[in-house]
C-alpha cells in the first residue's frame, strides 16, 4: 500500500468546503493516456471521464465534514448519499463520479473527482487485502490552453491527517499517470 498526502494535489481540496469558481466548462469529457509503471513493467490503456455537472457546494461540505469529523467510513456513507454527476470509465469498467472540486492552482484548474467504487485493483501483489479500499480518486490539472495531467488511483482509501489535510492510501504501490486534452467546443 502505498500513502500519499493527498496535497497529491489536493490536501486542502477535499477538504476546502468554499465556493469555487468555475473555470472547467461543463458537462466535461475526456480521453486520457493511462500509464502505470511497476518494476520494468508498463501498461498502457485509456480512461474516459465524464462530468456532467459540479457537485452542489452543500453536498460538498456535507461529505467534506464527514471525512474532517468522523474518518474514512463516515465520509464514505455521506458519499453513497450524493447523487453522480458522472463517470470515469475503462475499457473493462465504468464508476460514477459523486464529489468533484474545482481550485485555482495558479493559472490552471485543478479538478478532483472521487466514486464511491474501486475501478480496478492493479499492482505487483494480488494477493494483499482489498477491503477498506473503496474509492477511486481522480486528480487532474487543466491548463488554459487544455493541456491536462494527472493521477488516479483505482482502489484507495482517504483519512485525515494530523496537520488538517487528507491523506491517501492506495492498493497499487504507484498511481496511474494521466495526460491529455480538453476538446475544443
């Protein structure tokens, strides 16, 4: 497992519960280059990701504070609770997006997105215990002119941390690397 403070790009992002500007336009749609390396291994595959709408700010607040007050099973009920506002698809699988957030990160958007579901369990040890590790995370970063990274992890898990942000443990030793393009409307 590995444990990543999910300054991962989001510390305060998940649990930052103030009105964000909208700078991705949505609904939002996109085909991202997946890369997961291990030891002298890497795959490669695509991943779809479909927002129709940001999550309602309340909602947010609502699972934000569950996390912040009540640890990584209280976070999780409030997020079985919230409505999809989309996607994120395999070619061997598909979860819906139930929280996103959207922050300013200089001149580009960074764009969270959690499911209440493991999309897949990908590492070298298949044999380790995939309990506990519900969740598939998203991090993006959209540039002004469209370029998009980030990372996701397929099964994972978050909890507070100590100094007030969020950590992130994750199934997979590695996170999967994502890159692409916003379309142009």
């Amino acid at each position: 497992m590995r444990r990543v403070v999910l300054a991962f790009s989001a510390a305060a992002v998940v649990l930052a519960t103030g009105s964000m500007s909208a700078a991705v336009q949505y609904p939002l749609s996109l085909t991202l280059d997946a890369v997961m390396k291990s030891g002298v291994t890497t795959i490669s595959s695509k991943i779809t990701v479909q927002v129709d709408r940001a999550m309602d700010d309340s909602r947010r607040t609502r699972v934000s504070d569950a996390l912040k007050f009540g640890g990584y099973q209280n976070f999780y009920n409030a997020l079985r609770g919230v409505p999809s506002v989309g996607s994120i698809q395999t070619q061997n699988g598909k979860v819906d997006v139930r929280y996103t957030r959207e922050d300013q990160d200089g001149t580009a958007t960074r764009l969270v997105l959690v499911s209440d579901q493991p999309l897949f369990y990908l590492g070298a040890d298949s044999s380790k215990k995939k309990v506990g590790f519900e969740l598939t995370v998203v991090n993006l970063r959209i540039e002004p002119q469209g370029a998009v990274t980030g990372q996701l992890s397929g099964a994972a898990r978050v909890r507070p941390a100590p100094d007030g942000g969020v950590l992130l443990d994750t199934w997979a030793e590695e996170l999967v690397e994502l890159k692409g393009q916003v379309g142009k409307p």
